[in-house]
C-alpha cells in the first residue's frame, strides 16, 4: 500500500545554498524561502547554524531566520551541530533542529571534526536542551548507502547510529544518501533498520541525486510506507564535505512523479517551476531539475500540458 500522502521537507534554503560558491545575500535567501512557502512549502529547513570558519556560507543564518515574514502552519528547521549552535539557533526561534551524524567514522571526522560517539556525546545535551525549549529534534544519518571516505557502508553500521539517535531521545531519524550511490533494494535494507527503532511517521529519506538513483529510491520508500522526504527546490547543493556530491533530488522532480501516482503533496507544481527558476536566475544557471526544464520549455507553447 502506498501512502496517499506524503510531506516534503524543502532543503533548498539550506543543503541547497550551503555548496555554492559565490555568495548568496541573505535576502535572496530570505526571497527563496517565502517563494517556497507561497508554493505551498509547509516544512522549510532554512538555515544551519554551524561554524562560519567551517561553512561560510552559512555566517547569516540569524540575519535570514530573523528576516523570514513567517507564515502561520509552516516550519522552519535549522542545523545545530553542538550546544553553542543550539543557543545561537534558540534566539531565533525555529520550530525543529537537526543534529547531523553520520554512519560513517570517516565522515564524521570530516563534517564535524568528531567521532560518532564522540558525536552522539555533543548532541545529547542539544536534544534535552531543544526539548526543554519546545522544540523538536531530527536526527540525520550522513552516508547511509555509502562514503566519499570509507566507501562501502552496512546496514549494520546505519543501525548502530540509528539505535544511538533514539536513545538519546532524537523526535525524528532521516537517512542521509550523501554521495547519491544508492540503490531501491540497498535503499529499503537501510530504511528497514531505522524503522527497527522509529515509528513510519518518525522516519524520513535525504537522497542526493549525484547518480541520477533519488526517484528510483524514493519509490522504493513509498512502498515501504515511508511517507516523508527531503528535498531541494530547483536540484541546488551538496555537501562542502562530500565532494562531486550534487544536489538533492529536486523538489519539482519528486513533485511531478507524486501527483502523478495521486499521492498529494500539498504542493504547487507551477509555483514551484517559479521559485526554482527564480533562483536559478539568482545563481546564474539554469535549474538542474528535469521537470522545471521540461516545463519552462513548453510555457508559451500552445498546447497545455494537463499537469499531475
Ligand atoms: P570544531 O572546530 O571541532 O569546533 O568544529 P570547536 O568546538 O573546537 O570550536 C572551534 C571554533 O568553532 C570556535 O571558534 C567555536 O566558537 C566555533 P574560535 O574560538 O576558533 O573562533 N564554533 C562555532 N561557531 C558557530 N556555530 C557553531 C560553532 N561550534 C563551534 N555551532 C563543528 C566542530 C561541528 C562546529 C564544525 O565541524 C562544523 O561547523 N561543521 C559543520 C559542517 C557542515 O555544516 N556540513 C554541512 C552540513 S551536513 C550535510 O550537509 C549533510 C546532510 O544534508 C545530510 C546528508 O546529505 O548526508 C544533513
Ligand atoms: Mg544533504
């Protein structure tokens, strides 16, 4: 049974503009997100608040979280990697954080400069911190299906740091295709382990598209029951610490292949063509997802296209 439902959480904002490099002002960033939450975007994750010597791109996070004309029924997620990422990102009052692990030693070492244990240890106090303030917590699981550093990643090994999230009372656990080298089958053995510990609702997919596999997986989620993905308007990102790792898979992308199985979104498919254009158009490039292309070449055309 697939889901009749499922809900997009918009990392554009964030995993999409944390990769580029020239600058992006923060009010381009703040533009782009309340284009996303006109589109229909109800789950934004806007900004991290990590190291500005690490992620540079990121220095504004407060300036763009302060910015956003909020709008009543969306959320707004940032990425507290520690404690002092917590209270900088606290002052600013979003709805939901995300600690940000990894399945992979090696990675770990990279993006955030620790251990996974010593990881689990720096995101304790920034679950009971976040909690005591109202404010729920994802957990995300980097490397997942494989690592730009170690290479092959187990199932084994995804299910000991999804064990180690739970028990440090995480709300959520998304499972992170950092590098985009997974594959439906190898895809549903790393989900049916977090799903050991988090309940369906509780659990969500993060699929980069670097091998052109997210939608692929993505389905092969749904038939799980999986019912809510991470993804990026327009295809934008990456990780600074993964390199060669394109964007997520893009939101008019997911949207498209959604509506088409009549699963709703909630989304608006032409509003989202808009926004992902739009930015695009900020950065100087053209969008990388195929359904924005596809549709941006038939406007003006005199055939309409019934969309999904
Ligand atoms: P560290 O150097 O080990 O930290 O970095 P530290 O505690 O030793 O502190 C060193 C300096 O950093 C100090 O400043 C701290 O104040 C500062 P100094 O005294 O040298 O001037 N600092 C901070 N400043 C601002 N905000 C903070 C913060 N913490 C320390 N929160 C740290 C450890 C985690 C901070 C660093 O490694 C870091 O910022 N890493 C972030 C990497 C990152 O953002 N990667 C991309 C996001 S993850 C991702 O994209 C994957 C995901 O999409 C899922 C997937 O696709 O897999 C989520
Ligand atoms: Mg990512």
């Amino acid at each position: 049974m697939l889901p009749t439902a499922v809900t997009l959480v918009e990392v554009g904002p964030r995993d999409g503009l944390q990769n580029e490099a020239a600058p992006v002002g923060a009010d381009h960033k703040i533009e782009l997100i309340h284009r996303l939450q006109a589109a229909g975007c109800r789950e934004i994750e806007a900004t991290s608040f990590v190291s500005p010597k690490w992620v540079p791109q990121m220095a504004d996070n407060a300036a763009v979280m302060t910015g956003i004309r909020r709008q009543p029924g969306v959320r707004y997620s940032v990425l507290t990697p520690n404690l002092q990422g917590l209270h900088a990102a606290l002052a600013t009052c979003p709805d939901e954080v995300v600690v940000f692990g990894a399945a992979s030693e090696a990675f770990s070492h990279r993006n955030i400069n620790c251990s996974i244990a010593d990881s689990i240890e720096r995101f304790r106090p920034v679950v009971t911190a976040a909690h005591a303030a109202g404010v729920k917590v994802r957990a995300a699981v980097s490397c997942a299906l494989g690592c730009p550093y170690q290479g092959e990643v187990s199932a084994d090994e995804v299910e000991r740091v999804v064990r180690l999230m739970r028990d440090i009372g995480v709300d959520h656990c998304g499972i992170a295709d950092t590098i985009g080298v997974g594959t439906p089958v190898k895809v549903q053995a790393a989900m049916a382990r977090a799903l050991r510990h988090f309940p369906l609702a509780q659990v969500s997919g993060h699929f980069h598209d670097t091998y052109g596999q997210a939608l692929a997986n993505i389905h092969a989620c749904l038939q799980m029951g999986v019912h809510t993905f991470d993804t990026s308007i327009a295809g934008l990102g990456g990780c600074p610490y993964a390199k060669g790792a394109t964007g997520n898979v893009a939101t008019e992308d997911v949207v498209f292949m959604l509506h088409g199985m009549g699963i709703a979104t909630g989304l608006d498919l032409n509003a989202l063509v808009d926004a992902g254009a739009w930015i695009s158009s900020v950065l100087g490039r053209p969008p990388v997802s195929r359904v924005s292309r596809a549709l941006l070449a038939r406007r003006g055309s005199a055939v309409e296209l019934a969309l999904p």
